[in-house]
DNA sequence: CTGAAAGCGCTTACAG
DNA sequence: CTGAAAGCGCTTACAG
C-alpha cells in the first residue's frame, strides 16, 4: 500500500489539497471550523505523515540543522567515541527535536571539508564543534547559513558563538590547587591555538598563579594533544619531579591518563600527588579516585546549542555571543597538604 | 546568489536538464563521450551540488539510512554519551558515508516510538541498537524497510540480525577465570531478557562452570542494568563475601562500577578479587588496573552494519545472519590464584 | 472560506 | 544520441 499523501486527504475529505495544506498547517484563519475539523478526522483516519522532502523542496526549509564535528585523526571516523562530543551531540538532538528540527551529522577534518551534505538536503543552519583552520569557517561562512560556533575563539560577526568561560575556570581551578596548599602545579592541556580555550585557560593559569605570588615556571606546562594517551606520556616527566604536588590539566580526558600513567608509576592519587581535570565527562566519576575537575555542563550546553539556533531561525532575537557557567566539583583526587587553608 | 540547479547548467551548456540529469548520473551510453565532457565543465565550473531533497522526492529513494538508538531512561536523550553506542554510531555513520549513504539519528524508548523521522524523510533503510518490546519490532516491521537488528534474538525472517555469538564469548571468557584459579566467580549483569544478549551470556557462564564441574550458585548471580551505579552497587554484596574471588560482568560499564565499589571498599583489583568486562569499550583501558575484557570489535561492527545493509541496499545478496568474532583481551584486573595453570 | 494553477529541482519513460 | 513532457508531494500567491 503505498503512502498517503495529501492528495488522498483531500479527495476523501472532498476537498482540495490546497484546503488541507492549510490545516495542516495551522492556518486556520483560512478555513472554517467545520472544515477543519473533517479535515483532521480524515488524517488522524487514514494516517498522514507530512513528505518532508516535498516540503523542503518547495519552501526551502529543511526543518535539518547541520552539526559538524571532527573526524579521528587516523580513520575518518567521527569523534563520537570521545566521550565530551558524544554527550555534547546527545545534547544538541534533544533540544534540536524538541523545537521540531532534526540532526544532520557530518565529521570534518583539517584536509577535507565536505559540506556537500548539507548543502544537498538544504539544512536550514549549522553548529559547529571544535576549532579549526581559517579555510574551514570561510567555507562555512560561504555557506551563508546561521551558524554557531561551539568553544571557538575566532572573531567573526558572521557567526553565533557559545562559549565558556575558560580564562576565569581555570583561575579558579588553579586557586583551588592553591587553596589546598599545592604551589608546584603543573598544566597539562592539548595543543595552543589562539582561537582555542586552551590559551585562555592557559591564561588563568598563569593569573591564579601569580595572583598568588607563584612564579610560572614554563618547565611544569606540557602541551600534546587532547588524549588519554597524551595523559599517559606526560606521566613519567612528572613523576620525575617531586617537587610537583598537583597536576591541573585542561581535559579530563588528559587527567585520565595522567592518573593512569601516575599510578602505573607507583604515584598514589592523590597521596602523592593531586590531580585536577576539566571538563566533567562521564568518566571522572567512575575512576578510583573519583576525579574532582571543572564541571562544564556538556549536556545543557549541548541543548543551549540547539534551542539558540532555533530560536535564530524562528527569527528571534538571540545574542551573539552566549556563556555558560562553570562550577568546580570536588572528588577525590585532589589532596590539601601543608597547612592550608581549607574553602 | 541563488544556488546553481540542473537548469542553469543546462542552460550555459546549451543542452536540456534530461541531457544534464543522464550525465551526471553517469548513464554514459546515451550520451555523446563529447556531451559528458563539456557538461562536466560546465558542473565544475558552475559549482553544482545536486539537491537531494528534489531527487528523492522524484525517485524515492534518499540515501538515508535511519539509525535507532536507546534514549536515556529520564530525559530523552539520546544514549551517545555511553561509549558503547558512541563507538557503534561512529564506525555505522563512517561505513554508511563511504558506501555515499547519510545517517539519520533517532532515539526510541518503550512508551514512546516516533518513527515519523523516517517516515518524513523516506529513510531507505533502517539500522537498529538494542533491544525492545514486540511492539518496536511491528512497527518497524510495518514500515516495510530493509531492516538490520544488531545484538537482538527475536525471530523473524523480515529483520536482518549482526550478533556475537555470546554465549561462546561468555563461556571464554569464564573459562579464562577458572583457568586462573577462580572457582567461585559471581556474573553481574543487566537484566535477562528473552530476546537479549544477556540470557546468551548467562548460558555461556552456567556452560563453563558445569564443564569444570563447579556447581552453579544462583546467589553469585546479579542482574540489574548496564550502568556503572549499578556495578557500583553490587560491591558491597560481592565484598561482603569473602569466599568470591572473581567477577564476571556482561558489560564493561558495570565492570566500571564494580571495580570503583570493590576499592571504595579498601579491596585491591586484582590482588582480593578479579574482574572481568564485555565488550571492550574505550574506558576500560583508562581504568586502573586496566580492565581484562572480551573484544567485541564495536567500531568493526558498526561498519559491518553499515556496509551490510548498504549491500543489501544494492540488491547484492546478504546473509539474514551475520555474527562477528570476539576476543579475550587481557589486561590487569585478572589475577592468577592458587596453582592454576596459565594458558 | 475554498479552489485552480504554478512551481520547487529533479528523474523517467517515451519519441524522434 | 538528444529533447519535450509529465510528475514526485507539497506550498504559495492569487482569484473568486
């Protein structure tokens, strides 16, 4: 049996299918009660799911939001297994479906950009996860669709943005470390990119530290990759150092494997030395010690995504440049030591 | 700028849209070799992305594969923060783009099955994870699509099935403890269900115990959810007795949680009790001691299951049945007890 | 309040 | 080998 379209609707319901289109699409001032009454029993009767796609096609709405976010590094598979993205993603689609719209995923790496995917089913809008090259967000912008940028710092008026505050969370990270007695603190993060979070976070490190009258020692920062592996490598320097009390690292993923590293060296956490993440993926709870980090709220921030797009398409006022909030969660792998003064 | 059509290429080529649409659909035998090439200058020249909404509208098939996955059980969330389906939508949306399919995410719970995604979008063929009641299956069913069931036992000819063998894997899996020396060894689980994976699982368990002639003890035995809470949780009653010197989890999630109860609990993995996961999930080798586990391959059998239902797409014959290997990965939760022989 | 007509961007018989 | 025509399922002016 195949489908039924409006057409079926209209001829069983002995009108036009113009006459239907319009309740069914809420222009009741158009038709009369009655009519619009006949009309719905008629659907609700034979079963009637609107053809998106004859929809697209002819108002050239998609009811689709494009979501970009990057591939691995070596197999072109999207980043959904990272934890942070998945939640984020998850995020996105609940508020995305709940103002009526659906996902388009595609996943982008620095030396191919295909955007063909959205350009063939017409997505109304784009959110865009990670930081990239300047090639990508001129590509994007060519696109000429409302956009917004996830945790990026590139300055573009073209573009919506949703962003942290990471300068200030990390300063208040790195005071915590602090307030606990720590002064030797190292910082651990992914690589620096000027558009990215790690420089501002980076930055309040350095602000906690000389708020405190700690010099920056440039010895303590080590910079790779957004990993557990990274984590893992970075270990061994560590421990190599006494001196190192504490370890504030830019990603939980990072503190994962610096955790893992550590105790593999035979480091207890965080008896010997303090572990700090940031983040607050899933993991953190579930390691042993529980990971205290900086919770940044992946799902909501997920679902701010969406319904600020949403209401940017819906034609609304909607500001330009949004921040969440951050909150730090206290676990148990960061020790106070010394005779420090306890929050 | 309005976006380029067929028309415009037409036009500038001084051929009709029919000429256009044969070339580039690569129907080359009723073209002139001349034709092909000069309206392929004029497609590169022009810049021109076939809009797929009008395709599928005329030929009706989209090139979209909808994907259900599970929602969490208190939000409507889509489940992709648990790495399990995170990896498996990863390696499905990878395979499904390389074959030139999209992906359509949906999320479905038990009371509430909207398949109206896929029905507006006219999804050519259907890929679902998890398991669920009869009434998910007839309404799927209904839909009258090629369908593949991943890691689900119900019967019927019209679904196409990827499954482990499970109850081999876990019957590996807990002669692997045994060989180690354990031989009262608890299975953690989540709840048996008729259709699931985990009654497969808890065969293979029984199997191995009884051809080692240790009798089955149904008080070893905890089904709940495949959630770390509730591996957590089942610490204490595992703690609690003694004479337990291994744990056998059908999902490393609960692995997770078990292994963080037992050290809250001051018992050290694996010197006082070993543990054991399914499924390999990326967590487990963050965990410390890096969790022994059974492989399944998940980012493996996402492509298979993309590739296999994009065959089946093609008209090319594919097996209504097709099971994946698995292997036991041994990592640091397992110990060797008593004078056991090693394999 | 209701309907006839055109058209969105394509593909698909069919004719020549 | 090339083109004229119809039509996929809708929406949108426009007329009445």
């Amino acid at each position: 049996m195949a489908r039924v379209t409006i057409k079926d609707i209209a001829r069983t319901a002995r009108v036009t299918p113009t006459t239907v289109s319009n309740v069914i699409n809420g222009r009741h001032a158009r038709v009369s009660k009655k009519t619009i009454q006949h009309v719905r029993q008629v659907v609700a009767h034979l079963g009637y799911t609107p053809n998106q796609t004859a929809r697209s096609l002819v108002s050239s709405v998609s009811k689709l939001v494009g979501v970009l976010i990057p591939f691995t590094e070596d197999r072109n598979k999207l980043l959904l297994d990272n934890p942070f993205y998945g939640e984020m993603v998850s995020g996105i689609e609940s508020s995305l479906r709940a103002n009526g719209y659906h996902m388009m995923l595609a996943g982008i790496d620095e030396g191919n950009i295909d955007l063909a995917p959205f350009l063939q089913w017409n997505v109304d809008a784009l959110i865009v996860l990670g930081v990239y090259q300047d090639l990508l967000y001129s590509s994007v912008r060519s696109l000429d669709l409302p956009t917004l940028l996830i945790d990026s710092y590139v300055r573009d008026d073209h573009f919506f943005n949703l962003r942290l505050d990471d300068k200030l969370a990390a300063h208040q990270a790195t005071t915590h470390l602090i307030d606990n007695g720590h002064r030797r603190i190292s910082f651990v993060a992914g690589a620096i990119r000027e558009d990215g979070v790690i420089a501002r976070r980076h930055e309040g490190y350095r602000a906690a530290l000389s708020e405190r009258g700690i010099a920056y020692d440039p010895d303590l920062v080590f910079t790779g990759s957004v990993s557990f592996d990274y984590g893992k490598k970075v270990a061994s320097a560590i421990a190599s150092d006494p001196s190192i009390t504490a370890a504030f690292c830019a990603a939980d993923l990072i503190a994962t494997g610096l955790m893992s590293g550590l105790q593999m060296e035979g480091r207890r956490i965080p008896e010997d030395i303090s572990v700090m993440g940031f983040d607050n993926i899933s993991i953190g709870k579930m390691l042993y010690p529980a990971l205290t980090t900086v919770d940044q709220g992946i799902l909501a921030r997920g679902e701010s995504a969406g319904s600020l797009i949403t209401s940017a398409l819906a034609g609304q006022a909607v500001p330009k440049d949004m921040r969440t909030p951050t909150t730090i969660i206290e676990r148990a792998s960061v020790a106070t030591i010394g005779n420090a003064r306890r929050g």
